[in-house]
C-alpha cells in the first residue's frame, strides 16, 4: 500500500483517483502544526499541498519514505526543491488547472479598484451612503500594460480587449505574430510603465522580476496609474507603492498577493486606496477542482510507476544514461543562463554545437540542461530537465543541435548561439583538464571565466585606462573582484571584460558603469545556481 497524505485543503472530488485506488491508503489531515507534521511525515510514500504547509528541507528530511510531493497548483514557492532534489523526491505540480480563475480574479481586482467597489461596498455595510467620495474610473480606452504574458496574462488580455482596453504587452517569449493574435501591442516594460493607466503583473517571482516595479520606475509612471499583483508578493515593492500611492502617483492598487503571508499587520492594507485578498487567485471550485485531479492523477501515476508531465524538479535522472556526460551538466546550464542574461529581446533560436571529443557522446541530457538554463531565466521552475524540449516548443524557441570534430584548439567545446528578434549572442564553453569548466568565449572573444557567482561583463572600446576606471568604480562601492579577464580581436577595438565579482553589482552602481566613456554595454550576470 502506499501512504499518501493531504496536509491542505484539496478538492476531495477532485482526489476522486486516489481515494478508489485499492492501493493507496489516504489521510486527509490539514491545519497541522510544523510539530505535527514532523511527527508524521516519516509515515507517508506521497505529500499533497496547496500553499499553506511549508514543505522545508527539515520536513523533506523527516519523510524518510517520501517519493513524491504533489502541488495542487502553479507555485512551489513553499517547498524546498533542493532538498527534495538533494533526496530524490520528485516534485510535481498542477499548472493548467487554475488559469482561468486567476485570470478572472485580476481582471475582478482591476474593476473593483477602478470602481471603488470595496471602499464604497465596506461603508454602505456600516450605514454610510456615501456617493461622492467614490467616483471611479472607465477601463474603456484606458492603457493596460500586461507584464508576463504566459497563461494567466494572455486571459487577462483577452478580457481586457472585450473592455475596449488598449493593450501593451511584455513577455520574452512572445512573438509578433501571438502578440497580434491577442491584439496586443509589444512593449518594453519600460514603455509600458511610462505609458499604461493600469499595469498588472503576471510573470514568476525570479531574480529578474524580484522588485522590478520599483521606487526608480514609479517616479516615471503616469500620475493617477492603477497596479493589479495577483502573481507573487515581491514582484512590485510593496514599501515604494506604500510611498508611491502616498505621493499621488498610484491612484489605487489591486493586491492578491503579498511578500509576506499571511500579510496580516501589512502597512499597505491600511492605505484606502489598496484592495486587498488574502491570495485567492485560484480559490474557486472549479479551479480547485481541476487543479485536485491533476494532482492526484499525477501523485498516482508517479507511485504505480507510471508516466508523468508535471515534474518540477531533477529528482529522477536516468543517470545511467549519461555518465559521461555528468562533468558537462552544469557548464551546460550555466552557458544557457549567461546567454539568457546577456541577450535581449525574445528567444527565438537555440543552436548548440557539440565540438570534438565530446561530439562521439549522446549529447540529448546534455541540451536539456542548456535549454533548462536558457528558458528558467525568466521561466523559473516552470522549465526542468525532463519538459525542456516542450517548454521550449511552448514558447516558440526553434532547438538546433549540430556535432562536429572541429573544436577549434580545445579538447572539447559546447558552442551556442542565441538568435532574438533583436541580436545574436554566442557563447562556448569546454572543460579542461585540470582546470575543470571554463566559459572560453563570449560573442566571438576569447576569454577564461570560471561559470560561478556574480560576474561582471562589459563591452567596451580596447583604450587604455578603461579598466581602471572600472575597477575604482568597484572598490569605492566595496565590491571585490576575485577574477579578471580581457578579450580583444584587435587592438583598439571593442573588447570584451569579464570580472568574477564577491557579491551582486547593485543597480546604482550598474548605472554609472555604463555611463563610462568607452563602455559600450554592461551586463550583471548572476551564475550562482
Ligand atoms: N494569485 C494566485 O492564486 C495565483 C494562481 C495561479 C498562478 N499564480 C501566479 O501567476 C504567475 C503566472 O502564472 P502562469 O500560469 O501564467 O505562468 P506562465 O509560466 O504561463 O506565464 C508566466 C510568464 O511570465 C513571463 N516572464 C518571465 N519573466 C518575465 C519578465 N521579466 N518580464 C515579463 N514577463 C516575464 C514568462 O515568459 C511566462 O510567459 C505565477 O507566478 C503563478 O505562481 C498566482
Ligand atoms: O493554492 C492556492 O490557492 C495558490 C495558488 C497559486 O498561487 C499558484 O501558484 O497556483
């Protein structure tokens, strides 16, 4: 028998596959203490959540049987996937299932903030009819910017259109072509936070988009602009908006998320002009419903040993299968996140080039990794190991693999190039003996960078006294530089400059760098997972 436990509300309707199945014993027990849960947890094959319990590594390494922990939702924000990983658990979730309920919630926040309908709602409750403090604002002809337009966003635009909504949208994966399909206008976000009356968030929370509604971008937004969140708290700044919406410049803001929760006590929550819900983006039944049988059906599926689509996490590398190839996993990743974070504009191509001796392996695991790492810049944990390909084919990115003998002087190189709708960013990488994974070219230089930690890396003229600049400006912002790397074609004339940095470049400081004569682009690259 295996023992699966449910620790948060889940459609028991929808746990239908797992309460029939002969072979699975299942208790349902939410509410539990952290306590509580440890106690138990080493019981248990399978662990079922929706957000509310903290899956920590210390309950991951108390489930001594645990083979798989299923999420009733997109998020997995609230397990530890490493430690998950760390102990060959697989973790799944249920993306599809609550699109529309989300998409449906944002699009009732915008309205009800454009209307005041909470406000107005609360003191109509308490006995004050009261109609001239609540004069709201039409969303005919106004300016939405949607920022993500994955799943949720692309239904947010399509209601938004029925509302005769001018629509500007930003997504690094979409085309022109699926921008049309939905009426929308391409954008930058830049553009859309100087031009939009309402600007709703409907990305991941990553590096990239942790805080990127900010004091800086406030100060340029329209004054009166409405902000919808139904994504992840800590995507807007929730201490800027506080200041934003006290200085006038936000007229309102529609929050179902918070970067602390339960957000009880949130100062923002004090301010009239914020509707608030306690993250109920996918609390409906049939969200709840559908999001319960993909769960379940993939929790039974994963414990009868059967096929999955879901897997959010590497716990279940056939690594048999690649031995050889191990050495090269994490080079590949890290060569798909640089090119990632050094390229602008949407992903449309991928080509990876296989170079000497590794060309005689079967390199298949090996591109899943730099897909992995290219696409999970902005994807997050949506992309793994085992949906790369698909995720990549969902997001449009044409994948080319090509193996060669030529490698240009080294033993064996990984090459790949990036084609965006604006540039093409090429970068290679090969592991040397003794020196282990290098990262040996960047755009067509040569360099020797380690892939690790924080790097720094400018384009910029080859004239002397650039690289001094560069490393005055990082010692009077206390930033140390462990390594240091120049590569030129010819000289006097643009090179490339890799510095290995202690810790993350700030913005500030990102800014005056590239305000240097002679500096043509700078990139803050961060390779540390
Ligand atoms: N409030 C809720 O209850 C609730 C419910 C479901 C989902 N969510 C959250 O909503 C978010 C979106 O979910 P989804 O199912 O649409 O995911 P999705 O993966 O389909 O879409 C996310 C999109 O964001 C884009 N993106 C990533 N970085 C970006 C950036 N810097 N700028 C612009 N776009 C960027 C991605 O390319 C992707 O297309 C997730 O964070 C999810 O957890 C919240
Ligand atoms: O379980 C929930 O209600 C939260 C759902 C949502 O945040 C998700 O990421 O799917």
């Amino acid at each position: 028998m295996f023992k699966v436990l449910v620790s948060d509300p889940i459609s028991d309707v929808g746990l239908k596959s797992l309460i029939e199945d002969p072979m699975v014993d299942l208790t349902i027990q939410t509410g539990l203490e952290k306590e509580q849960l440890l106690n138990i947890i080493g019981n248990f094959d399978a662990l079922l959540v929706r957000s509310q319990t903290k899956v920590t590594a210390e309950v991951i390494n108390a489930g001594k049987n645990l083979k798989v922990i299923g999420r009733a939702g997109v998020g997995v924000d609230n397990i530890d996937l490493d430690a998950a990983t760390d102990r060959g658990i697989l973790v799944i979730n249920a993306p599809d299932g609550n699109t529309i309920s989300t998409a449906e919630h944002a699009f009732a926040m915008l309205i009800s903030m454009a209307r005041n309908i909470p406000q107005a709602h609360g003191k109509l409750k308490h006995g004050v009819w009261d109609r001239k403090n609540f004069t709201g604002v039409e969303l005919n002809k106004k300016v939405l910017g949607v920022v993500g337009v994955g799943r949720i966003g692309a239904e947010v635009a399509k209601r938004a259109k029925a509302f005769n909504m001018d629509i500007l949208g930003f997504d690094p994966f979409m085309s022109q072509e699926r921008a049309e399909q939905l009426g929308i206008t391409l954008a930058s976000v830049e553009q859309i936070f100087e031009k939009a009356d309402f600007v709703t968030f409907h990305t991941p929370l990553t590096k990239e988009t942790k805080y990127m509604l900010d004091k800086p971008q406030f100060a340029k937004m329209k004054k009166g602009v409405r902000i919808v969140n139904c994504a992840r708290g800590g995507i807007v700044n929730e201490e800027a908006l506080y200041d934003a919406i006290k200085e006038g410049i936000v007229a309102g803001a529609a929050l179902d998320v918070f970067e602390e929760e339960p957000a009880v006590g949130n100062p923002l929550l004090e301010l009239p002009q914020l509707v608030a819900t306690p993250h109920l983006g996918a609390s409906t039944e049939e969200a709840q419903l559908n999001v319960a049988i993909d769960v379940a059906e993939e929790v039974a599926n994963v414990l009868h040993g059967k096929g999955f689509k879901n897997a959010v996490n590497l716990a279940i590398l056939p690594e048999e299968d690649f031995a050889e190839l191990k050495p090269y996993l994490k080079l590949g990743q890290k060569l798909g996140s640089l090119a990632a974070q050094i390229s602008t504009g949407r992903i449309e191509k991928l080509e990876i080039t296989y170079a000497g001796n590794i060309a005689d392996l079967k390199c298949e695991p090996l591109s899943r990794y730099i897909i992995r790492g290219l696409l999970s810049y902005h994807l997050a944990d949506d992309v793994n190991y085992i949906n790369a390909y698909k995720a990549a084919k969902s997001k449009h990115v044409e994948i080319v693999e090509s193996k060669t003998h030529t490698s240009k002087g080294f033993a064996n190189l990984v090459s790949i190039s990036v084609k965006t709708a604006n540039e093409y960013i090429q970068v290679a990488g090969s592991l040397l003996n003794g020196y282990g994974a290098k990262i040996v070219n960047i755009n067509g230089y040569t360099v020797d960078a380690n892939p690790v930690g924080n790097l720094l890396l400018a384009q910029h003229t080859d004239k002397p006294g650039i690289i001094g600049i560069v490393g005055t400006m990082l010692g009077e912002a206390d930033i140390n530089i462990a390594t240091m790397q120049v590569g030129r074609k010819v000289a006097g004339g643009d090179a490339v400059m890799v510095l290995g940095v202690d810790k993350r470049i700030p913005e500030d400081v990102v800014k005056k760098l590239e305000a240097v004569s002679g500096i043509n682009s700078i990139f803050n690259v961060d390779l540390q997972n």
